[in-house]
C-alpha cells in the first residue's frame, strides 16, 4: 500500500476523487463556510455525530465530497489513542472490496504525533495476512492519502511513519506465519534477503559454528528438534565504522512446545508467535532500509525450536553457557533466556554502545502488564529514559520494572552457577534477573512483550511491536549525534 501525505484542507478534499473520504473531526470543531465544514457541523449539532473518539457517522455520496462514501469520525481531545479509535472506526465502517483509494483528512491543523497515528492505524486497519491461505483476499486499499493544512512541516514525521509500517508489516507477516513456515532456516534467508539491500551485511552460522563458540546453552534449547539452528547476525551500516553500534537481540523460538516441561494443550498454536522478538527485529532493519539513519546497528537472533524428543534437554540437566557459567535447567520452558544469554556474551565483541533484547519471554509480564505496555529492564539510566521518552513518542508504550538485587535469589542452586528459574512470584523480574548476569559489559536493556507482541482471540494476529519504538529509539540516537 502507497502513502501520500498532501496540503489540503476541507475546502480542497472536498474537489479529490476517492472511494472514500475519512474527516477526522476534534470536539472543538469551528466551522467555515465551504460545503463540507458545514456538512460536519450540520451533523455535530444534529447529534449524528457525537463528540466521544470512535463515534461514526457515515453518508453515501454526499454533494459536498467528490467520495463514493464519506466518514465523520470523531477524535475527541484529538489524542494519539482516541486518532486511533476514530480511525480503527473509520475502516470499518467503510470495509468494503471495492475500496482502493482513501483519503483521510483532519478537519483542522494536526500535529506530528496525530499523523504518525493515522498512518498506523489506517495501515493496521487495512493489513491482511494471506502466505498460507490456498485462496487469499488480499488487502484491498492500494492508496492512502493524508491531507492536512499543514502538510509541508509533518513531511519528517510522516516518512517516519511510512517506514515504520513497512517494519511492522515485515514483523506482522514473519510472526503471523505457521512454525512449518518460518523455520529458523527460513528466518535466515528472510535476513540475508534484506542484507541484499544498501548498507546491509548478513552472517548466518549453523549448528557446528555455534558449537564452536561454546553456546551450550543455545544449543541444549535446539538439541530437542530435528530442525538446525541457525544464529543470525545481521549488520546495517549506517556510521562511520568507529561509531559503536547498538545490538539488538531478538528471541528467535520459531515454535515452543515447553520442551519436556510441556505446555497446555489450549492456545499452544500461539506459540508460533515466540519469535516476535526476532520478527520485530527483521522489522526494525526494514525501517531502517527506508530511512538511512547515520547509525550503526546489529541485529542477533538466535533461531530455533523447543520441543521434546529422546534428544530434548531435560529439566535437572546442566549445561554451560558461552560465558562460561553453569545453568542448571530447572523448567525447560524458560528457554527463551538460555538462547538469549548466549547471545548477549556474543554481542559483547561489537563493544557496543548498548545492546536492548527483545523477547516474548514471561507470561509473568502479561500479568502484570496486560496488552498495553510493554515491559523494560535496564542496567543504564540514559538508556532506560531513552526508551521510555520513544515509547511515548511513537506510542508502543512500555513500562520500566525493577532490577533489585534481592530478586535474584530465587536463582541460586547447589547444581549450577545460576538455575533458569526462580518461584512464581516476579517471574518477569527474575528472568530479567538472569539475563543481567550476561550482560554486565555494557549498557543493557530488555523488553519483555510477552503481553504486547501479539493478540489472541477473534483478533488473533501479530502486532508488530515494538518496531515502532525501536525505530524511534535509533532515530533519536542518529539525531543526537
């Protein structure tokens, strides 16, 4: 789908030919003279159109608009989640196969922050999933269009949010995919695909290279599967090779079955979803793509699959880690850090300026956080308002937790130098607390979107978080330069 951001008020949306017009409408409305801004008002003061975000009032080829169907949506005080309401409420009023090109008009000045919103909403609106579908409908909307007073000051603003959809869908369509569909083998060819683009570099090792470097941890995790793991690294170039760059480390478990210490039978077809974090990574260096920040990332995912068989590492084992400590496996189904942790004591050779991991990794985080936000660990201040300050900016909200040191005593064994889970209780934060033991050579952060990565239900999908954080966070950081 193409986007295309225009100078036009009502007076000039009113003349563009559409299939559907979208007027986004604030609860402090003034009226002009012209026919359309008339017709909003003649609507608001009817009661067709309530002032509340998400409220819809829909005409058929009204005389004021050169549009098949015309929307009225209100958008309240005009906040980021109330655009995202109006909009959400917008297309699906107008769902229809015929639809190909909308226009989205805010009826008054917007800001930076209300167009960045209706871009993402008009594309999650519109998104649709169809690789393994034997008869696909695929998304039908070819064209969006947001017109706007001021246009030419939300050019910036705009393309960022372009390029953010391009990462989100990347990350939507490797998450929304069957596990028989995105194997690790075929993570790493969706990489090297991307490294073909500028600036781009792609390592991939297998089984033997990793077990070179001594990721037993790693390994015991994949030992389980009769697919090989792969281990991708992935370079974008954007700085001067002396400018340190931040790694990004994106869990990769392409399907988890809990491994001996075997899930529930319900909903484990959502398991597919356990390697968004190494989706929203793949998501992130397609941003990247578009936008050509001055910055240098890498992105590492650990790829593989956790199931049970006579190979399958059980709960008691011990295995060592990259680094060289000992864990003992005490619950095969907290797998997610034992591929992280090696992936952590890899980064450290980059000597990064920081490194965020990215992971579905405790339905303990889910609890405490829900769908909304997103959870955040971080040994380093500047780091962790850092990401907090492009949470709210691109609005994938998360939420710093904390990392007291008495959290970790639940992780103490007679076995090991670490065990790989602790009690019920702060599971987010102990296994956040294991991770840290990896990552003490640099500044470090983790984002646990066990509850933000995906939703369940008749929206059953990926989201695409939290690209659109990351991409601001890296944005941020070329700019400061």
């Amino acid at each position: 789908m193409n986007f295309e951001l225009k100078s036009l008020g009502l007076v000039g949306v009113s003349t563009e030919k559409c299939d559907a017009l979208v007027v986004l409408v604030h609860q402090e409305f003034k009226s002009a003279k012209d026919a359309l801004s008339t017709l909003v008002a003649e609507a608001v003061k009817a009661g067709d159109l309530e002032a509340k975000a998400g409220k819809v009032c829909v005409l058929y080829k009204p005389a004021q608009a050169n549009a098949s169907r015309v929307v009225l949506a209100s958008i309240g005080e005009g906040s980021g989640r109330d655009i995202r309401t109006a909009v959400a409420a917008a297309m699906a009023a107008i769902k229809n196969p015929n639809l190909k090109k909308l226009l989205l008009c805010f009826a008054q000045a917007s800001s930076g922050e209300a167009v960045r919103t209706a871009v993402l909403a008009v594309a999650d609106a519109s998104y649709v999933y169809t690789t393994t579908k034997s008869k696909p409908e695929p998304r039908t909307l070819q064209k969006a269009v947001i017109a706007a007073t001021n246009a030419a000051e939300l050019q910036e603003v705009f393309l960022r949010a372009v390029a953010t959809v391009m990462g989100v869908e990347l990350a939507k369509e490797w998450a929304n995919r069957p596990a028989n569909h995105a194997t690790p083998t075929l993570l790493a060819e969706a990489a090297q695909e991307l490294a073909k683009l500028p600036k781009f570099r792609c390592k991939v090792l297998g089984p033997k290279e990793v077990a070179k470097l001594g990721m037993g941890a790693f390994m015991a995790v994949a030992q389980g599967s009769d697919q090989p793991l792969r281990f991708i690294v992935l370079h974008y170039d954007g700085a001067l090779k002396s400018q340190a760059p931040t790694v990004l480390v994106g869990k990769g478990i392409t399907f988890d079955s809990g491994g001996i210490s075997i899930k529930p039978a319900p909903e484990m077809d959502e398991m597919k979803f356990d390697m968004s974090g190494a989706a929203s990574v793949l998501g992130v260096f397609r941003s990247l793509a578009q936008l050509k920040p001055a910055v240098n990332v890498v992105g590492l995912i650990p790829a593989c699959e956790n199931l049970l068989s006579g190979r399958a590492v059980k709960p008691g084992d011990v295995v060592t880690s990259m680094s060289g400590q000992t864990i003992e496996i005490l619950n095969t189904d907290a797998e997610g850090r034992l591929v992280l942790c090696d992936a952590l004591c890899y980064a450290e050779r980059f000597k990064p300026a920081a490194v965020i991991d990215i992971a579905t990794l405790t339905g303990a985080c889910m609890i405490a956080l829900g769908g909304v936000r997103s959870g955040l660990f971080a040994t380093n201040e500047d780091l962790a308002n850092a990401l907090s300050s492009a949470s709210d900016v691109s609005q994938d909200l998360c939420w710093r937790m904390p990392l007291d040191e008495d959290y970790a005593e639940g992780l103490k064994t007679s076995f090991a130098d670490v065990a790989n889970v602790a009690g019920r209780a702060g599971g987010a934060i102990t296994a956040a607390k294991f991770l840290q033991r990896f990552a003490t050579k640099y500044a470090w952060a983790h984002l646990d979107i066990a509850g933000t990565a995906w939703k369940t239900g008749n929206q059953k999908g990926a989201t695409g978080r939290p690209v659109g954080l990351l991409v601001e966070y890296l944005l941020s950081k070329a700019e400061a330069r």
